[in-house]
C-alpha cells in the first residue's frame, strides 16, 4: 500500500444541498417539509396554480392543528401572502405545540397579534380580503410585520421573546415551528411563502 499519496478530502461545495423552505404551493401534493399538528385532514385543504387553499378549523391557534415546518437556524426572516374568504381568521405563527405558541394574524378587515395565546387586535380596517404577513426572528426575539402590498412592511408594537419555548422548558421532545394556520368559519388561501436565513 502507498501511503505517499495524499488522502482526497471531499468537495464539501459539491455535497452541500439545494434545500430551500420556500414554497408557491404549485403542484398536486404538498412539499415534504409541511406537516400539519395533530391528524392530517386531506379533505380539509387542496393544492392548485393559485395556491394552498386551507378550511378554517378550530377557534384559536391552539386547535386550528396549523401547517408546520421547521425553521432552518434560529435568526430568518419569513413572509406569506393570504387571502380569507369568509369569517376566517389565518396567521403566520411561532408552534411549539398547542399550548405554546405566538405570531401575527388576521381576518378579513384586522390585524391581530397572538402573544402566547393572547389575541388581540393591533390594526383596525387596514386589511381588504387580502394581506402579507411577516415574522422576523432574531436570536429569538421576533418582530411582527404586515403589508397591503407585499412592499411596504408596517411592523406592530407586539414583539415576542421565543428564548424559553423549547424542550427543557415545555418537553415533548419538539422544535418551534414556522406554522400557517386557518381558524374559525371561512377558508384561506395561502401564497407565495418565503423563508430568508439571516447570518
């Protein structure tokens, strides 16, 4: 045996993978990165060209079993764009499980923020039917932001520390995740979800 020749070391450039969280939700079957909390309800949602299309369920966040995924690092930004069609409230949320869990939503006419289970509104007749939410997470502080446009963000006074929801606080051996849920009477339609890593 030669041990003369050096030893190749692997193209780490070439191993690294393409893996993003965004998702247009085009296509007949939802990407591998969503799970729904609790029992997947197929009936419940439909995929197509326009979007992911989500029956309300539940009366809060807590029982609405919201589309998750799990976040890549811990400071991101993350948008989606919605539409709600009748009196259906949807959001974009911060899920560790049932009982632990915050984010931004809205109804038809209102922004709303969930501060660990506390839901209030925090802009009145600013929504048309159709919104673009935002959380940006850094190092577990998270700011909540809203647009009419998808250009112009207006962040709410409600912001969150996160730092405490995790397993050796809460248990059940579970990630905080990035959730997309649909509450109450109506359905909403989910657009264009974006996931950006902040370094």
């Amino acid at each position: 045996m030669d041990d003369s020749k050096p030893i190749k070391k692997p193209n780490l450039v070439a191993d690294k993978t393409n893996f993003t969280l965004n998702d247009d939700f085009k296509g007949n079957k939802l990407k591998s990165q969503w799970a729904f909390f609790g029992e997947l309800d197929a009936g419940r949602f439909q995929l197509s060209d326009g979007g992911l299309s989500m029956k309300g369920k539940g009366n809060q966040v807590a029982n609405s079993a919201p589309l998750l995924c799990i976040p890549l690092g811990h400071s991101y930004t993350t948008d989606v764009e919605l539409s709600i069609e009748g009196k259906a409230t949807a959001g974009l949320v911060l899920f560790y499980n049932n009982t632990a869990f915050s984010g931004i939503l809205a109804n038809n006419k209102n922004i709303l923020a969930n501060i660990r289970g506390w839901q209030f509104e925090t802009e009145k007749n600013v929504v048309n039917d159709r919104v673009f939410l935002r959380l940006k997470n850094m190092d577990n502080i998270v700011h909540m932001y809203y647009s009419t446009d998808g250009i112009k963000w207006n962040k709410i006074e409600s912001s969150l520390d996160v730092s405490a929801i995790h397993h050796n606080v809460l248990s059940g051996f579970l990630s905080l995740r990035i959730g997309l849920c649909a509450i109450g009477e109506g359905k909403v339609t989910f657009k264009n979800f974006k996931f950006t890593p902040i370094n």
